[in-house]
C-alpha cells in the first residue's frame, strides 16, 4: 500500500489575511519540506506569467502533485494552489 | 409582485461643503407637478452653523421669527431649532444642549446614530463614541506612536476627523481650498480644483462627484451630457472617465466644466491620455460651433472664448486623441466595442498631437481603440485572471502595449520589496495618500515610505486600471500591473 500514491491533503488558499499569516504559511511548508512531506520544484511557467510576484512551486511527494506558492505584493494577498 | 414606494426625504445644500439639509418629504414621486400657483412653504431647509472643526453648534431654518405688535412686525429673529454645547470630544453637555429638530448631523459633521446611544456617530470608515472620545474599531491607517482607537490625534480642539480616517486641521484644508491656481489664479473665483490631482489629501477631489473620481489616471475623457454620460457611456468606460461636460448647455456652465476637466487633462496628457468631446445632437448649430472652437483651440493652441485655459494646455500638452462626436451614448458604445460608426452619427472628428488627422469618416474610433483590450467581468478575467483582476476596482482593467517611454512609481518599504507587479502612473504624494489611494492595507506591510522610479520603454504590454478598494480604503487610484519589470529600467 505504502507504494501507492495518496490524496494530497493540502488546500487551496486564496486569500491570505495578512503578511504575518502568510509568513506562518511559509514556515509551516518549510516544516513540510524538512519532515520529507515535500519537496520545491524549480518553477516552471510563472504565476499568470508574471515574473514580478515571488514565487516557489513544490511537490506534494506522497501525491506527486505539483503546488505554488505566491508571495503577496498588497494588493495582491498571495495565493498556494496546484499548478494545473 | 408588491409595488415599491419609494420616499423623497431630504437632499443636502451643498456650498463648499455640506451646508445643511432639505426636508421635502415626497411621498409620491410619480405625481404631476402641481399645476397651481407656486407657493413655497418655509421651515424645510435648515441651515447648519458651525465652528472651526465643522462642529454644527446651531441649526436654524429659513423661517424668520418676530413678535407682532398691533399687526406690525418686530425685530426677527433666526428659527433655531438646535443648539448644543458639547465636551472636546463631542460629548453634548447635560442641560446645556436641545435637538428639536432630529437633526442627523453632529459632533465633526459625522452623521449621528441615535439607534446605538446617545454620543454615538457614524463616519465613512467607521463608529465613533463622543462619549469615550475613541473610535469603536481600529484606524484604517494606523501610525506606531498611538493606538489605533484613538481620535483627532488626542487634539479634538485644532483636529477633526469627520472621515475616521485621519485627523487633520479643518482650517489648513479652508485655506487650501482658497488658493488661486499656480498659472494666473484662473479658477480663484471658483474655488474649485485648486489642488493639483493626485498631490491632494484623501478628501477633496474624492469628495467630487463620480465624474471626478478617475481624473488622476485614466484614458479617456468622454463628454456629453449629464445623463448620456452617466447612463450610457458610464456602463461602458467605467472609471476610465474623468469628466464630463455638454457643450450645447451654455457658454457659462461650459467654460467653467471644461476647466475642470481640464484640470485633470493637464495632468492627463502629460501621460498620453485620450480625450474625447461629444454635444447635444439637439442644438447642432451651437455644438457645431462650439466643437469648431474648440477644435481650432486645439489645434491652434490658443485659447478662445469657451475653452480659454484648458484648450491650450489640452493641445499643448499633448492629449494624445480628442473625438468630436454626435449622441454619446451611441458612440461610447462604438468606441468600447472597436466597432467603426456608422455615417449618420458623422461630426466625428480625430486631432492628435496639434494636426487634424481625420474628421467626419468614422475611422478615428477604431483607431483611437487599437492596441487596447478591455478586460471586465463580461469578458474577463483576461490574462490576469480573477484574483489579480480583482484588485482592479470593478474587476476592470485594460490591456496594452507602450508606445512611448513611460514613467512609472512604486511605494515601498516594510515587507514591500522596490521592484513588484504594482505601479502607479500619479507620482506619490506621501505614504498616506498612497495608502489610501492604492488601497494598501496595513496588515500587508507596505509602509509606502519609499518611491521607485522607472521609465518603461516602447513595446511592453501594461495592464492598467483603478485600484479596488479594501478593507474600508477607498482605492480608486492610478494600478499598473507589470508582469516584468527589468531593474535597468530604474531612474530613481
């Protein structure tokens, strides 16, 4: 069983509330990163093809699915969805 | 399906601010005028007087009293139907105040809430308690040396805050609003649009009405009259208008909106901004003529009789279209769609950078709307997508290609890095203005305490609209969203 791929577990966030929410975001998949959860990616094609938002993209290992990270440049407020 | 009844209340006076209130107290909105002889009823209007911080200490209708001796009047006497005494902070003084007439307005103008306690007002951002001297919710732009809640700075007796945005000292703002214009005080008689757009503090351009929302950014300048314009071509250009003004209403009333207008189309050509005329399809001797002069004013560059200052600096300073045109309705919606007129609409007319380049053929439309896609939510997102495009006011933006250097700004500072997506075409008056103009809430760090500085070359597609607002700012601003910003493009 442990070969077979698992449903990711992680969601869609869209709306950051706030800088300091999103800096506990970015520690926690830090966390997720460290503990073999995850891995980053290089990134691929940009956010709407803007290379002016900071961005990471990283891999759900268990699932295989490809996820990204983008910073928020107010008013933007950030968002962490799968790259499609 | 129940009928709705609609009831006229009460309008405001407005002189340079407002001066008080109308009742009228019509119920039936659909009734005929009345047919009879005219008669006014006194008592309806009342009139606020008020102290330096726009405190209205004294309410008095247009009624005059006075004691009448063997059928002969004595000396009047003002109507007072309101009067109080109040604490710094606008708590009224026990015994020392009387509302006869449920007055709404109270301690800075703010409108009172009667509904929650006494003491309580109600502002634009939000709940205030004169009996506290605090504010009910945070500062929507808070500063580090103070609470959040606090009010008027911890100074009611020089601050007011009518907005509960900013404190600032009502007598500084008056004597702003006096000021004759920089270039020969032609609008010293008016006491309108002194302040240069974009350099203002947050209340007074924004205080204009909806026609003079977008005069620091946009493209276009569309004019016709009051209700084309906001019935039709509002549906369709949205905030990309920056005023408005029918040219067959009379030589008066035109002169004085054009300088308005053109209050913003100076600022606006300096950034290539359109510009476009439309009259009264009714009166077309009058628009004809009026359109010619205007026409030969900016070609000319000289002034004349209806477009005196604002014909000048409109073709001196390089609006980049100007469209004569009949029925704006009509070819706003032409105009929008890319579509050509069609030749009955005719009067159509296209003047760039001082030469008449088209007239009367219809073409000028398609040209005026080339290299630029309309992004809304009817046929958006567009290639932002629907977050990015939502922090566009009404989800709006345009999408084009540069076709000249342009000059760019970015505030910065705290968790705002110096290079990013968002820019502004309105050099930055402050981190405040900037706050509220680009609706940067503090939660996200921005602390708009630097400017960065660019210039984007020819050939680099821009996404450009009004900031959405947030959170309680109002946005409304100049946002250019970059999808790539090169480093070398820094000039400052």
């Amino acid at each position: 069983m442990d070969n077979q791929m698992k449903a990711c577990p992680w969601e869609k966030i869209i709306d950051f509330q706030s800088y300091s929410e999103f800096e506990r975001f970015v520690d926690w998949m830090d966390e997720q990163v460290k503990s073999g959860v995850a891995e980053e990616l290089p990134i691929q094609k940009p956010y709407i093809g803007a290379t002016t938002f900071q961005e990471k993209w990283f891999r759900h290992i268990p699932s295989r699915e490809t996820w990204r990270l983008v910073w928020p440049d107010a008013p933007f407020t950030g968002v962490f969805e799968p790259v499609v | 399906m129940l009928p709705c009844e609609i009831e006229f209340v009460e309008f405001p006076i407005y002189g340079l601010g407002r001066e008080g209130l109308v009742r009228a107290n019509i119920i039936d909105l659909d009734a005929a005028p009345p047919t009879t002889k005219y008669t006014r009823e006194l008592g309806r209007k009342y009139y606020e007087l008020s102290d330096h911080l726009g405190n209205p200490r004294v309410i008095i209708t247009d009624r005059l009293l006075s004691d009448v001796v063997n059928g002969t009047p004595g000396k009047y006497r003002s109507d007072i139907v309101s009067y109080s005494n109040q604490y710094p902070y606008g708590m009224e003084q026990p015994g020392r105040y009387m509302n006869g007439s449920g007055y709404r307005y109270g301690y800075n103008g703010m409108e009172r809430d009667s509904a929650v306690t006494g003491g309580h007002h109600t502002t634009y951002f939000r709940q205030y308690d004169a009996r506290l001297g605090r504010f009910w919710s945070t500062d929507p732009l808070t500063h580090s040396w103070e609470s959040p809640y606090v009010a008027m700075g911890g100074n009611p007796i020089a601050l007011a805050d009518p907005s509960g945005a900013e404190p600032g000292d009502p007598e500084e703002k008056e004597k702003d609003r006096n000021l004759p214009q920089g270039d020969g005080g032609e609008d010293a008689t008016t006491g309108r649009g002194e302040e240069e757009p974009g350099a203002s503090g947050p209340g007074y351009w924004e205080t204009r009405t909806g026609v003079f929302h977008g005069i620091r950014l946009p493209e276009v300048v569309v004019t016709g009259s009051y209700p084309t314009f906001l019935g039709g071509l509002g549906d369709y250009f949205g905030d990309q208008f920056v005023g408005a003004f029918d040219l067959a209403t009379s030589n008066e009333a035109v002169d004085q909106t054009v300088r308005d207008v053109g209050q913003g189309v100076v600022n606006l050509g300096t950034l290539g901004a359109h510009a476009s005329v439309a009259y009264n399809p009714l009166i077309p001797a009058a628009g004809r003529q009026m359109s010619q002069d205007y026409v030969n004013g900016v070609t000319g560059g000289v002034a004349n009789r209806v477009m005196s200052m604002s014909a000048y600096d409109w073709g001196y300073r390089t609006p980049e279209i100007i469209l004569l045109m009949w029925s704006g309705y009509s070819i706003g919606r032409n105009v929008y769609q890319g579509v050509k007129l069609a030749g009955e609409l005719g009067e159509l007319g296209m003047v760039t950078r001082g030469a008449v380049v088209s007239e009367g053929t219809g073409s000028v439309v398609s040209a005026a709307r080339s290299g630029v896609t309309h992004w809304n939510p009817l046929n958006g997102p567009g290639p932002l997508g629907e977050k990015v495009a939502s922090t566009f006011r009404s989800a709006s933006y345009t999408e084009s290609v540069t076709s000249e250097a342009t000059t760019l700004y970015r505030v910065y500072g705290g968790k705002a890095g110096e290079l990013g997506a968002y820019w502004t075409r309105t050099p930055p008056a402050g981190p405040l203005q900037s706050r509220i103009d680009n609706a940067l809430l503090p939660q996200w760090g921005n602390t708009a305490q630097n400017v960065t500085k660019i210039q984007v070359p020819p050939g680099v597609t821009i996404f450009e609209g009004f900031a959405a607002p947030q959170g309680g700012l109002v946005g409304g601003g100049s946002q250019v969203f970059l999808p790539r910003v090169d480093p070398l493009w820094i000039i400052k």
